[in-house]
C-alpha cells in the first residue's frame, strides 16, 4: 500500500537536504524507507507503540572498537534481514529509542535492508533535556526517528530536517533556547549571578579560573530543560508562570493576577536554583584553580571532580521537585531567578478582554498570525491572560501531550511560540 503523507515527506526531505557530506539515496528508495517506517508507526507490540530510530549507513562506515558513552557500538548481524514494517516491529524493543539505533544500508541490487544495531546510549538527549556529558558523534546521514503513529522525523545525523505529524508535513519546530528575546530577557538574573561571583572569588583565598561569559546562561537553559522534560515525562501538562523577582512578594500575596494555594516561606530553600547555579560557577572556577585559564560548558560537562557531580544531580532533583508540583492543579510559579514562589496557583484575570493571540512563525516573533483564544482549553486561556494583564510575565504551558507552549506580551499583543518538541514518551535519567 502506498501512502502519500511519507512520498510528501520525502519530496521535501530531498528540496531541503543541506549540501555536503552523505547523500540522499535515490527517490523510489527514499519513498519506500518512509512509507516503510510510516507503516511500522501504525503498529504496536504487544499494547506498546512502536517507536524507533534508525541510521542508513554501511556498516563498515562506523568503528568497531567504539561505544557509549563517548562513541557508537557497532553490532552486525550474521544475516541482513529484509526491511519491512514487521521486523522494524519486532526491532524496536531491543532497539531502545533514548539509546540505540537500527542499521540499515541500501544494497544496489535489493534495496534497503536491516544489517545491525548501533548502540548510542542516551547521551544524544542531554542537548534536548538538559544536562552534563557530551553525546558521541552521529555521523552525517540520512536518520529516521518513528515518535507515534504516524509520527516521523527525518534528517541527517542529528540535523531534523522534515517532520511528518497528522498527515501534515512541517520544518523543524522553533527552539526558544536560541532566541535573542528569551536571553534578553533573563540578562539581568545572569548579570545578578556573575555579581556574586565574582564578589565570591574576590573573598577566595586561592586563585580562580576565569568563567566563560556564556557559562552562566547555558547552565540556566539545560537547568530550564530539564525541568520541561521532567513536566513532560508526567504526561500530565502544568503551567509555569515566571514574574519579575521584585515584584514576589506581590504575588505572593493578594493580587489581581493569581493566588497561590500552597506558597513557600521566603528564605534560602526557596532559592535552591539560584544558589545551584552559582554554586557551580563557584565550584568550577576554584577547582580549575589557575588564575590564567577560562572555563566553559564543555568543562562543565567533562569535569569528573565529585562536587560537581553532585551538584549536577542536585539540579537535577530540583529540576524533578518543581516538575511533580505542576501535576497539581494551577500553576507553578517562580521569579525569574528561579525562585519557588509556590504551586497550586489559580490565575485570575477572567474579566481580561482576551479574545486573540499572536502565534510566533520565527524565533524573534518578528512574523506572527491571529489566532482565537477561543479555540484553546483553559489551561491555555489562563496563561494568555496573566500575559496580558501582567506585560512582564512569562508563561510555559505543557499540554498533556507534550507539546510546549511559550507565551509573552509582545508588539501590543499577548504572542506565543511553540517550542520544538522533545521526545515525549521517555524520561532517561
């Protein structure tokens, strides 16, 4: 049976493969990976999806002595096996997605078949999650990650280049991460926090390591990843409502905007992100010790020095605490340094006069279109609203399907954009 929805998928895959590195292979064989990969989506295994990545590589193209966590483990079967939706089936339960791959080459006489397994481990999901340690190199070539049913991801080696969802094709969705607005407007929390670094440093009584002026705004965005992928990893959706930190005590207390139902005192556990963050700045800069060296992310990542080992799971404990308060109903809220103001928050603003909102078409939200807010569940409504009545908040909202929602006052309207989606369905740490 042939599927337009995987031959539409493929004819924009070929328009916007990047020139260099691996090729594309030829259109017909292109159609039959997808349509192949969009029929294994429709089945299950046992009462699990099935769910998978796969790499079209020849075997001998990857080492033989490589392996997790820094590099991919080869394993070749004795036999190929013919490439079809049942066996991509049975496959996937061995070829767990957060960690391994299945190998497929394309031989000139029969076209693809499945030749092997390509173990990654879970590495390759810190960029989207959040975390420490650096993933092992994918090579360049065409990949195919199956999410759902019907639900594709085609690009090449860790690039997404086209995805297919709903019979709908699309480009890879906006990474919020990567705007210049969504820096500016934590700048100052970043300024605060080099501040009482280097007041810290200044008070050590042995020499520091110079910190890379980019270290502290990547430590908060894997900080704020990771709690996304703790909210998602809940299947239950939530709300975080960022609001300017002098203006806490306000919303703590009695305010047109929102009541908390279960605030926290304001002290120093309170604060525990904050205190995290620069405690690790802190740790990395004396560890290093020279005075003459600069330190960045990637040492971050690699250091194996205990104290920020711990450190990192104490984020990551954190980052969970704050992700089960959201499966309670109403919102988390927190200043944008990261302090918990509480949970269980009933947003008000109900007498806003809201009826449309701006959905972003790039990452600035120089582009936008109009949309009804009528057309979106309450969830959605109330944190369009408390943008719109409050013009400094930020809003995230998680759906229970895992889609994320970035909402702000922007250019005289309450805009949103939709984050890109990370992987729904698994929590790897």
């Amino acid at each position: 049976m042939k599927h337009l929805y995987p031959s539409d998928l493929s004819k924009f895959v070929s328009s916007h493969w990047p020139l260099g590195g691996a090729e594309l292979p030829a259109p017909a064989v292109l159609d039959s990976l997808l349509s192949t990969c969009y029929q294994a989506s429709l089945l299950r295994q046992e009462t699990i999806p099935v769910i998978f990545r796969l790499i079209v590589i020849e075997p001998e193209a990857l080492p033989t002595d490589g392996g997790p966590p820094a590099g991919l483990h080869r394993l070749e079967f004795a036999r190929h096996l013919e490439f079809n939706a049942l066996e991509l089936r049975r496959l996937s339960s061995a070829a767990h997605f957060s960690r391994t791959l299945i190998g497929v080459r394309i031989d000139p006489n029969n076209g693809p078949e499945i030749w092997g397994l390509v173990h990654s481990g879970p590495r390759w999901l810190h960029a989207i999650h959040g975390g420490r340690g650096s993933a092992p190199p994918l090579p360049d070539a065409l990949t195919i990650s199956v999410t759902g049913p019907g639900d594709l991801d085609v690009g090449k080696g860790r690039e997404v280049i086209g995805h297919l969802a709903e019979g709908r094709v699309f480009e890879p969705s906006l990474n919020l991460f990567q705007s210049e607005w969504l820096q500016e407007w934590f700048a100052s929390i970043r300024q605060e926090r080099q501040e009482l670094h280097e007041e810290a440093k200044k008070e050590a009584a042995e020499p520091w390591a110079e910190l890379e002026p980019d270290l502290t705004r990547v430590i908060g965005q894997h900080m704020m990843k990771r709690l996304i992928a703790g909210m998602r990893a809940f299947h239950h959706g939530g709300t975080l409502v960022v609001v300017p930190p002098e203006m806490a005590d306000m919303f703590c207390g009695e305010n047109p905007y929102l009541s908390i139902k279960y605030g926290f005192v304001n002290d120093e556990p309170r604060a525990r992100f904050r205190t995290l963050i620069i405690t690790v700045m802190n740790t990395l800069a004396k560890i290093a010790g020279d005075q003459h060296s600069i330190i960045g992310w990637r040492d971050y990542q690699q250091t194996t020095n205990a104290d920020i080992i711990k450190l990192d799971e104490a984020i990551f404990e954190m980052s969970h605490l704050v992700a089960a308060l959201s499966t309670v109903d109403g919102a988390v809220v927190l200043t944008r340094r990261f302090e918990l103001l509480g949970f269980g928050a009933e947003i008000h603003c109900e007498s806003t006069d809201l009826n449309f909102v701006a959905k972003a078409l790039d990452l600035e939200g120089d582009h936008s279109v109009i949309e009804s807010v009528h057309a979106v569940g309450t969830r959605h409504r109330s944190a369009y609203r408390i943008c719109n009545a409050h013009k400094d908040v930020l809003s995230i909202i998680l759906s229970q399907d895992g889609n994320v929602q970035f909402a702000r006052w922007k250019d005289d309207n309450v805009m949103y954009w939709d984050q890109q989606a990370a992987f729904n369905f698994t929590s790897i740490y």
